[in-house]
C-alpha cells in the first residue's frame, strides 16, 4: 500500500500536474470508458423533481 502523503507533498504534486500541458500526462494505463457505462448518466441539479 501506498504511503500516505503529507498535505505539503500533495499540494506539490497537484501543483506539478496543474503546470503540465494535457500532452506531457501519460493516460495510457486508463482505459477509456464505454458509451454505454453514460447511459444513465445525469448532471447534478437537473434532475426533475418529484
């Protein structure tokens, strides 16, 4: 398991990604997801009320 970062420590790793450019991040272990994982999908506060 991994070790459990300081607030400090992962402060400086959000700051890292948030300076990379989309290109310079490897997502190539992250599979895509399917069209049909959407299907029921909703945005929060649009649903109808009851």
């Amino acid at each position: 398991m991994a070790e459990k970062l300081t607030e400090a420590e992962r402060d400086a790793q959000l700051a890292r990604l948030a300076a990379m450019s989309d290109d310079e991040i490897d997502t190539d272990d992250i599979p895509e997801l399917p069209a049909e994982n959407w299907k029921f999908a909703r945005r929060p506060g649009l649903a109808k009320s009851r």
